[in-house]
C-alpha cells in the first residue's frame, strides 16, 4: 500500500470519528403581542433579544418567534403543532393576556393552557409557562380565578414556571409603549433579564437525556 493510499485511509478515517457538529437548541415561544413584538422595530423584540442574551452566555440557541397578535390560549392551542414544529427542543408558552383583557371565562383559559400543555407534554417537549395576571378593573373574583392557573398547571404539567411575565414592567409608563400595555425597548430588556434563569433551566431539560 502506497504512501498516499495510508494518508488518504487515515484522514478518512479521523473525518468518521469525529462528532458531527451539533445544531443549535431550538426554542419556540408561542404567544401573543408580548411575543411578537407589537409597535418595536424587530432587534427590540423579546425573541431576539432573548436569543442574543442567551448566546452572550455561551448558549448555542435559536428562539423563535411563534407570536401572534391578538391571540388568546385558544388560539395558542389551535395552532400549536403548525406554530411549533418537529425540530422544537423546547417551548416558552406566554399566553393568556387576551384572555384577561376580554374578560374569557377563565375556565376554558385554564383549559385551553391545560390542553396545550398536555399536547406538548405527549410530544416529549419541556416548556416553560409564563404567568399572567388579570387587570385589576376585573374585579377581585375574577382575579382569584384567574391568577392562580398558571401555578397550578404548571404544577399538574410538569412545566417550569416564570409566574408573570411582565413581573418589573407592569404599570410602569417608562417601560411600555403609549397604550399601557406593551413593554417598550426598555421594558424588554427588562423581562429578558428576569426571564434569563427560567429559560436556562428550560434549556438544560431539553438538553438532558431522555
């Protein structure tokens, strides 16, 4: 066997045992307006800025943006498998806002976010469910409804939770945009940095062994 012939078998050979360059943890965070990114130029939105915090801390991560303006847990659910699709690693669900801002009976809420869960739960996906709270103008009753579903079903799932995600932003005029309602530049970056340590658990459950 020629020289040559040696040089060509050992690179072949080293080319095989290596590991194939793993693909980054892709996250999708199905939700609303707070999702999507609502009256901010696209860097601003909570998808990209949350990639790019995760990245700066050695995560290899893709998180995409799965939100839909408007969007109640019904919708989230109806949508689900178009909106995350088989190469998903893990889920962010925010969703529920709608829900309170149009006063929704919050039991089909709490089944449409018991109903979605349960889906991802069956496809094998960890997700991560982020809380929200009813609009004091509700009323207390509909608040006591309402605000505890997100623990219980996150208890009942498995899921992580980050119990509100507008926890530090909420009411706070220097932080959302005109309408009181969605978080500007400033707010997102300030849900991004509360939010950072739950969706790095969620990503060591994707990453752990089945």
């Amino acid at each position: 066997m020629s020289i040559q012939t040696l040089v060509a078998a050992a690179a072949v050979l080293a080319a095989v045992s290596l590991p194939a360059r793993a693909e980054p943890l892709r996250i999708v965070a199905l939700g609303d307006s707070l999702t999507a990114g609502y009256g901010l130029a696209a860097p601003e939105a909570f998808t990209t800025r949350l990639e790019a915090a995760l990245r700066e801390r050695g995560h290899d991560v893709v998180v995409v943006n799965a939100g839909v303006s408007g969007d109640t847990a019904s919708d989230g659910l109806a949508r689900v498998d178009w909106s995350v699709g088989d190469d998903a690693d893990g889920v962010i669900v925010e969703l529920g806002a709608n829900d309170a801002l149009r006063g929704v009976d919050p039991a089909i809420t709490r089944d449409a976010l018991d109903r979605l869960l349960a889906h991802l739960g069956e496809r094998g996906l960890p997700v991560l469910l982020a809380g929200m709270r009813a609009p004091p103008n509700l009323g207390s009753d509909y608040g006591k409804a309402f605000d505890p579903i997100y623990a219980e079903l996150a208890m009942e799932r498995g899921a992580i939770l980050y119990p509100f995600f507008l926890d530090g932003v909420a009411a706070r005029p220097d932080l959302n945009q005109p309408d009181g309602i969605h978080p500007n530049a400033a707010g997102v970056a300030v849900i991004v940095e509360r939010i950072l340590p739950s969706v790095e658990a969620l990503i060591a459950e994707a990453k752990a062994p089945n």
